[in-house]
C-alpha cells in the first residue's frame, strides 16, 4: 500500500501560526467570562447581604408594630377605659331619647346618675393589674381632683331636652 504523500515540510508551521490568533481569542473569551462572572457573583452575594438586613429591619418593624397595636388595644379594653372614665368624674348615661326627623323626641330621656363609690382597697396595684400596659402610667391630673358626678348648679336648667311633641 502506498502511504500518501507529505506536504512540505514547513506546513505544518503554517497552519499552527494560523490557529494561533483563534486560541488566543477563546482564551480571552472564555477568561473574560470567568471574570464577569464572578463580578456578577459577587454582586448578586451582596445584594442577598443587603435583602437579609432589610428583612431583619422589617420583622423588627412588625414586632414594634404590633407590641404598638397591642398597648393600644389596652386602652380601649373595656376595663380600664371605664376606670379611666370614672377617674374623671363620668359616669354612665341612662336610657337616651331620639330626636326624629320631624322634630319629635323618641323616648323618654333621663339624667344620668353617678353609681354608688366602689369601696376603697387596700392592696397597691401595679399599673399592669389596671389594665395599662406596662411602663405606662396613669395620666395626671395636673393637680385637680375628678368629681365623683358633675352636677349642675343649684337653679341652672336640666342638661337634658324636655320631651316635646311635634310642631
């Protein structure tokens, strides 16, 4: 069998110089990639840092929210805001009357009455066993003492309309 013939003997360095702008082109090509890569690796990590942070700051936001709701729900708690009421001289209405459309009064209206003064205790309460939420305090009262019942003076008008019939 006959081996096919050889080119010349410099071919061979021909060809390699000819390849070699293309491997230095894939080279570059593929070491820039890496590069960007890890760039965008590195970005993509401190923006998790950064997402990780703000939902911490989120959850301590929520926390301080609620613990916020909470303490107002305290005070509108139906315990604690009738003592509140009470300190302050109110005290709870009667029946009430309805003024119609017309001008009628629906209903007989009645003066409130303050309800006999609870007995006084003994034991020292905390303002959390009043219902307040803690490190609060009661509000002041700048140096007056509630009334147990607002009562008009002697002679004024009652505070409550007289029932009159339609016009």
């Amino acid at each position: 069998m006959s081996t096919p013939p050889r080119g010349r003997p410099g071919g061979s360095a021909a060809a390699t110089a000819a390849r070699t702008p293309f491997v230095v082109l894939v080279v570059t090509l593929l070491a820039g990639g890496l590069i960007a890569l890890l760039l965008l690796n590195s970005a993509v990590n401190q923006d998790s840092f950064k997402l990780n942070k703000l939902e911490k700051e989120t959850t301590q936001y929520t926390d301080e929210q609620q613990q916020l709701q909470q303490e107002v729900d305290g005070y509108g708690a139906p315990g604690p805001l009738a003592e509140r009421a009470r300190e302050l001289g109110m005290v709870p209405g009667a029946n009430p009357a309805f003024l119609n459309p017309d001008g009628t009064v629906h209903g007989s209206p009645q003066a409130a009455t303050a309800p006999p003064a609870p007995p006084p205790t003994t034991s020292t309460t905390t303002p959390s066993a009043q219902g307040l939420p803690q490190g609060r305090t009661q509000p002041q009262t700048l140096g007056r003492s509630p009334s147990p019942a607002a009562q008009p003076p002697a002679g004024a008008p009652p505070a409550v309309p007289t029932p009159t019939t339609g016009r």
